[in-house]
C-alpha cells in the first residue's frame, strides 16, 4: 500500500493509505480525545470528540472516519476544539445521571477520565435528572442506563465480533436507549451468548459485571484484542 | 412500445376529448373536504342531465389554490375557463346545470387572479391538468417523450451533460448542481448502481413533493428512468413517506400501468435499456429525509446518518454508487430533455435556474402552491400573489427552509429569491415550505418551535445534536419564561455554534439557524424577556458565590 504524508500538529507524519487520521495521530503519539471509537470495531463518528482540523476544509472533520491523504495539515488542538470539547461533556454529564462518587466504574472510567483531561470542572448545563431505569434480570451483569452515554459500543461488539446482534438502539434523540433483542429484559434474551464482550466494551459504568461495588468494574480490553487480532491478523496472541 | 405506439395513445386519447371538463381536484387537501363524493356526485349529475356525450368529469392532481378548495375547474371548447371554489357535495346539481346556462350560486375564483397568473408552471404544468392515475392521459400530454428522446437520441453522458448545461440544483435543500452529481454517479465505477428518489418531505408547512406525487407520478416516473439511462442503473426506489398514503397508492398505480406499455421494465422502447422501481415506505422520522439515513432505511436498517465521505455518488445502497435526488429534481428533468437546456436556463437568475414550487402557508390570504421562476422577488410572492397578511395585519417575517432555515424580516422582503441571495440573509432556499408570519407574531416562540421539532427528530446517534437541542430548548424556554438573564442567551448563542460546527448530519448542523435567523433580526425580542442579573456577570457563567452569601 501506498504511504501518505502529511502534517498532524505542525509534526510531520508517515501513514499508511486508508488508515484514518486517529491511527495516524495515534503511531506518532500523539494524542486525540475519544469516546465512541473502540479498536477493534469500524467506527460510527457518534461522539464527536475527535473533531480535528484540517487546513482548507471548512468542516471539522472526525479523526476516526477522516482517511489520511498526501500534504494533509491536521490540528488537533486549539481553543476553539478545546471549547467544542468541554461543551460536549458538560452536555453529557447532564443528559443522563452521573454520579461517580457511587459509580462502579468511579475511576476507571472513559468519560470521567475524559473530563479531567480536558479541564471540565463544572457543568454550566442544567441536568435533566431523566428517569432511567437499571437491568440487572442478567444473570452475569447489569445494565445502568443512567450512566449510559450512547456510544454503540456495545452495539458493534456484539454485532461485529460476537455475532450474537443482541444490543440495539431504540428511540430517538435524547429518549434513544439500548435494548437487548425486541427491548426485552436482558436475562430473557435469546440471543445473548453470556459473552460479556459488551461489558468490557463500554466506556462508562453503565454495563458492568454483576457483584461489582463502587469504583470496583475494571475492564479488560486485551480480551477483545486477542479476539479483533486473532481474527483480522490470524495471530493468536495478546496485544502487548 | 415503440414511438408510433406512444402516439397512438396520445392521437386516441384527444380524439376522445368532449367539449367540457369538469376537472375536479383530488388531491389531498381537497379530498380531505370529501373531494371524492363531488367526483361522484357531479359524474351521477352529468349522467341525470344527460350530458354524458359533452361533458367529461376528470379526476385531477393539486390545483394549487389548496386554501380556497376544495376546488372544481371548468374547461369549455372554446377557451373559457371557470373556476369554483369552496364546493360542497351538495353543488353538484347547480354546477353542471350551470353549464346549460342554468342558474349557480357556487363561489366562484378566478382562474386569472395573479396567485395562477404570476405563476411559470415546468413542474406543476400537469398538476389539476391530468388525470393522475391515467397514463393514458399522460402521454397525451407528452408523456414520455423525453424517456424516448434520450434513449434513442442521447448517449447517457449528452444526458448528463443537457442536464449540467441547463443549471438544474437540487431542490431537496442543499441546491447541490444536479450535473454534477449524475457525472460523479456515471463516473464511479461498479456494474450494479441505483437511483434513488428522495419523497420523504418532513419540513413543518411543505407539501410540495406530495403535491406533484398525487397529481403526476408518471412526470418523477419518467425523470428517474431518464436518470438511471444517465448514470447506468437499472433499479430504482421511490421513498415515500407513510404519511402520504395517497401519493403511495398513486404511485404504485402509476408503477403498474407504466410496466404494462413496457415503460419500465426490461427493454424499454426495444433497446437495451432496463429500469425497474421499488417503493419504500418511511416509518416516521423526518431525519430518513437525509440521504444517508435514508439509505439505512431502505436497506432494514435503523434510519440513522453516518459521516460522509464516501459519498451516495461513490458508495450508496448496498456499497453501490446511488444517484440520490429530490421529487421535484426528478420532476423537472423530462421537461428539460424534451425543451432543452437552453429552454430551462432561460428561467431563473444566474446562479439559481429554472422554477421553485413553494407552500405558502401561515398569515396569508392565499394559502396553497405555488411555482414561480428562480429570482422572483420575495414581495411579489407574499404581496401580489399571496394577497398579503389577513385581517388587516402587516408581514412581519417569512420564514423559509423550515428548521434548517431561518426569518427573512419584511425590511428584506425585496431580496429576490435564489439560493445565493436567501443563504446571505441567514436563512435557506430549502425544499420549498414557506411560511409568512405577521406582527402578532412572537420570534422566540417560533425559535423555540423549531427547536423543539428539532429536539425530538434528532435521530440522537451524535451527542451536540441529541443534548444540544435539548439544552438549547430548554434555555429557550426559559426566556420565554421570563426567567432567563444575559448570562443564558450568551449559552445559548454558545451552544448555537458548537451544535452548528460539531454535529454529524445536516439535521443538527441547521438546527440552530431558526434560533440565530431571529436572534440577528429580532434580537431586541430575545432581550425584553430577560431578567437583571442578581448575581453580577462572571465569565464561567456561574453565579458569584459572594453575593448568594449577601
Ligand atoms: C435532516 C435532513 C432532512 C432532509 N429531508 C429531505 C427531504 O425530505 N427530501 C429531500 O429531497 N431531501 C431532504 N434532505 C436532503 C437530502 O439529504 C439530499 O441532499 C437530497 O435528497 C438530495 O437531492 P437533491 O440534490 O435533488 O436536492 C434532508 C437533509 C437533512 C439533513
Ligand atoms: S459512568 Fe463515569 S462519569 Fe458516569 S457516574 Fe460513572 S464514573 Fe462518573
Ligand atoms: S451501554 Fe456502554 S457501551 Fe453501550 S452505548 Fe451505553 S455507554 Fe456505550
Ligand atoms: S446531527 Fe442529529 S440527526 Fe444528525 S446524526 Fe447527529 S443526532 Fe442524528
Ligand atoms: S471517536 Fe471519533 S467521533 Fe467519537
């Protein structure tokens, strides 16, 4: 395959043709913040985080689904980015109910890790407190749609690696949710295989292992790199 | 079929002609006042008075007087044309003797009133003129004819390029040039490639793509035919609303007599040329209407936008190239191949060709459908043919684009209306709702209305469309509410920006233009409803926690 070059903050960088900006960012270290984007599965462009810029592009453009292309300039940082940032968190933290001090996933999440990164300390929103409800008819795990950020994480896990097309979104705009099978209570799937590769999938706490406690769901993506590599690379091995 | 045969139908079908025609609308609007029972009833009359061997009652398309309906137009041999509005099903008996010269109290229009006189018909010139669900009557009209010219006269790139050179844009909103994208389509490689017709029409106050559905399928029919020679397909699929039953059943009317004279099908006109076309029903969600949710959902899928590049042109249905276009693009094609391109640019204005079909709804005297030539000032729309606001009152702003659009003020209302010059006052041609308001109107709550509408057809796939409508709505509420301050308009106008410049789709990307449309030309409206800042300004926009203690 043919190489690209281009510049990603000033930087310049050699990339493969076809892979997206974030891999190219990504391979020469630099980092750009993510949320909906997970190794392993094609990406969505949902969250908007990655919104990078390119010099003679009106648009932002995603890092995750923007193909590097020869003499590219990248920016993946300035105050107009950062702003963008911060404001789509803040719009995240009270669309749903987040409360990390009670959380399972209380510092070992994406979102809270995400906010302290890009300096978010308070939310100039007003919350919505919505009403959602917690699945916990699983016998593994649980499902907290309060903490749930509607990444489609899961969604594409189960679809594209597991097989299983359990999760599925229902709904539209603020009342979009997920739904396991025809929005049936998980512990009455048929589909569901028990895999868990959705639970490690998710960012945030809102899928997490039945019998974790506050700050106690840890994920452990090397599982579903071992898969991803396993079956893109045909090499049975571990990440790192 | 070959040309003879299609004249043949048209030679018969004006031979059959009788001296009068009784042209009743059955369109939507009017059918909705029991349109179906006049039908019947006057046939049943024509047949009591024994006039069965002179009058012809014909079922017709929209009229486009849609507020004076329903309405019954009268053709008489000799030229003169009458007009009733306001029919009951009870009127029968006194118009067709009124034909004899008997006596009639029905309200009468005027068939020369400047709504019809001002109007250029390319689009509309069948619609209340044909019978929609006779193809018969539509070849006699001409139906047909371009289809014919352009696969037996035409190699598929003179039609790409006849289409380029007339300056034909989009007409779904976006006003992309129409050659333009046939070029790129018949360009991408692939042997399997489709064409897709866009009818899911979701603005609040449209109904122009219904309107040309119901009174002339055969003319979208006969566009995409012409478009899939053009760029290489052999499969079609009209999406359409559910919303829209009659146009649904038109159409698959229209589908099913057009198969039969071998108008689709395979081997059209005996050459090679194959076309066939599916009908896809919408469920609902007006977000369907952007191209690539509309593809997810004719495919089974969730209807839900994805990031583009790649582009329909180059990666569409199924992974194929897909030429997706509006109804009315699709409806001024046959018109442009049989009249040439030089015949269509001759419309318009110099970067914005050809006619536009606008629903004049909200304040207005004449409420309905109209098709005028590109340019037109905006004055002559609401003034002259419009009639003005009802009641005495003055314009205040017309609104166009629906909720990707924004308010034109009436200090504007001699901008001619083109795509460059609507784009300039923050507002957009979009596909064609138009919607006059007048000085009772309050501008904040018709932001707010848009909002909402936005709010909840965000499909809620990216996060500024999905939460940012629903703060923006909120911090309108607000200010209607009188509880807002300073600090909250500058959040919103925030928000109004980052949700512009950060969403996926064109739905959350437009969706603040109704808020900043009137917060450029009616701010002062945004400021009379806010309240003193208790807690002194700060830039974060939290309050001082000093002067809560105080
Ligand atoms: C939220 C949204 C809704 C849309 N709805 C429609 C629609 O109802 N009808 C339509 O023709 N185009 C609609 N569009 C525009 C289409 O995405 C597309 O640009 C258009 O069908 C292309 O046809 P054209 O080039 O003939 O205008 C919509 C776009 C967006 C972002
Ligand atoms: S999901 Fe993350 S951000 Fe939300 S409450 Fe839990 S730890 Fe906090
Ligand atoms: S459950 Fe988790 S992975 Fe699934 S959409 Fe919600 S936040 Fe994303
Ligand atoms: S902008 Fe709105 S409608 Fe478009 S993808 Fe995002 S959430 Fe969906
Ligand atoms: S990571 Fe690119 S949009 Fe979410």
């Amino acid at each position: 395959m043919a190489a690209k070059t281009l510049t990603i903050d000033g930087k310049p960088i050699t990339a493969e043709e076809g892979a997206t900006v974030l891999q190219a960012a990504d391979e020469a270290g630099i980092k750009i913040p993510t949320l909906c984007h997970l190794d392993g599965v094609y990406d969505v462009g949902a969250c908007r985080l990655c919104l990078v810029e390119v010099t003679g592009v009106a648009k932002l453009l995603p890092a995750c689904t923007t193909r590097v292309a020869e003499g590219m300039e990248v920016k993946t940082d300035s105050e107009r980015l950062r702003k963008y940032r911060r404001i789509t968190l803040e719009l995240l933290f009270a669309e749903r109910n987040h409360v990390c001090a009670v959380c399972v996933a209380n510092g070992h999440c994406e979102l809270q890790t995400l906010a302290y990164s890009q300096g978010m300390d308070h939310v100039r929103y007003e919350y919505l407190f919505p009403k959602w409800g917690v699945d916990t008819t699983h016998r593994l795990f649980g499902m907290d749609h309060n903490r749930c950020v509607l990444c489609t994480r899961c969604v594409r896990v189960c679809w594209h690696v597991e097989g299983a097309g359990t999760k599925n979104v229902a709904g539209r705009g603020t009342r979009s949710h997920i739904i396991t099978d025809l929005a049936m209570p998980w512990g009455e799937s048929d589909s569901c295989t028990q895999c868990g590769k959705c639970v490690q999938a998710c960012p945030t706490g809102a899928l997490f292992h039945k019998g974790s406690t506050t700050g106690e769901m840890e994920r452990d993506r090397g599982k579903l790199e071992f898969i991803v590599t396993a079956r893109e690379k045909k090499q049975w091995v571990t990440a790192d | 079929m070959q040309l003879d045969d299609l004249n043949a139908i048209a030679e018969k079908e004006k031979a059959a002609a009788k001296k009068i025609c009784l042209r009743t609308c059955m369109s939507a609007g009017c059918m909705s006042s029991r349109a179906d029972v006049i039908k019947k009833n006057l046939d049943a009359e024509v047949k009591a008075q024994g006039m069965e061997a002179e009058v012809e009652v014909r079922r017709v398309g929209c009229m486009g007087f849609c507020g004076q309906g329903p309405l019954v137009g009268v053709d008489h041999d000799d030229g003169r044309e009458e007009l009733f509005e306001f029919v009951k099903p009870e009127d029968a008996p006194a118009i067709v003797s009124s034909l004899k010269g008997g006596p009639c109290d029905v309200h009468r229009g005027d068939p020369k009133h400047p709504f019809f006189a001002k109007q250029v018909k390319i689009v509309r010139a069948n619609g209340g003129i044909v019978d929609p669900e006779s193809i018969e009557d539509y070849i006699a009209v001409g139906g047909y004819q371009a289809l014919h010219q352009a696969l037996t006269e035409l190699k598929p790139a003179e039609v790409v390029e006849a289409i380029t050179k007339s300056g034909l844009r989009g007409r779904g909103g976006a006003g992309y040039p129409t050659g333009l994208k046939w070029g790129t389509v018949a360009k991408s490689a692939g042997n399997k490639k489709y064409v897709v017709c866009n009818g899911d029409e979701g603005d609040p106050g449209a109904f122009m793509d219904r309107s040309v559905l119901e009174s002339d399928p055969h003319l979208v029919l006969e566009g995409m035919a012409i478009a899939a020679y053009a760029v290489g397909a052999d499969q079609g699929f009209l999406y359409v609303r559910a919303e829209y039953p009659l146009a649904i059943s038109r159409l698959q009317i229209a589908i099913k007599q057009a198969k039969q004279l071998g108008l689709l099908g395979g081997g059209i006109f005996e050459t090679p040329f194959i076309f066939n076309v599916d009908i896809r029903i919408g469920a609902g969600a007006f977000v369907c209407g952007e191209e690539t949710a509309l593809m997810a959902s004719v495919e089974g899928k969730r209807g839900t936008p994805r990031p583009r590049p790649p582009f329909p042109a180059e990666s569409g249905l199924w992974g194929c190239p897909t030429l997706i276009n509006n109804v009315e693009t699709f409806a001024n094609i046959a018109p442009i191949i049989a009249n040439g391109a030089e015949w269509y640019a001759s419309f318009g204005t110099e970067k914005s060709k050809g006619t536009k079909v606008f629903a004049l709804t909200g304040k207005i005297t004449n409420n309905g459908l109209i098709e005028v030539p590109m340019g037109i000032p905006l004055r002559q729309i609401v003034e002259e043919m419009g009639g003005g606001a009802p009641d005495g009152r003055q314009i205040k702003s017309v609104q166009t684009g629906g909720p990707s659009g924004g308010c034109i003020p009436a200090q504007h209302l001699d901008t001619p209306v083109d795509y460059e010059s609507l784009t300039k006052l923050g507002s957009i041609m979009g596909s064609g709702g138009m919607v006059v308001m007048d000085d009772t109107t309050n501008m904040v709550e018709i932001a707010k209305f848009y909002m909402e509408f936005c709010m909840d057809e965000s499909c809620g796939k990216c996060i500024p469309c999905r939460a940012g409508t629903v703060q923006m709505h909120n911090l309108l509420d607000k200010i209607l509410k009188r509880k807002a301050t300073a600090r909250d308009l500058a959040k919103l106008e925030e928000l109004c920006d980052m949700v512009k410049n950060t969403s996926l789709c064109g739905l959350g990307q437009t969706a603040p233009n109704p808020t900043l449309s009137t917060l450029r030309f009616f701010r002062n409206e945004y400021e009379q409803l806010l309240q003193p800042d208790k807690f002194g300004p700060r830039g974060n926009g939290e309050p001082k926690k000093a002067s809560v203690a105080a």
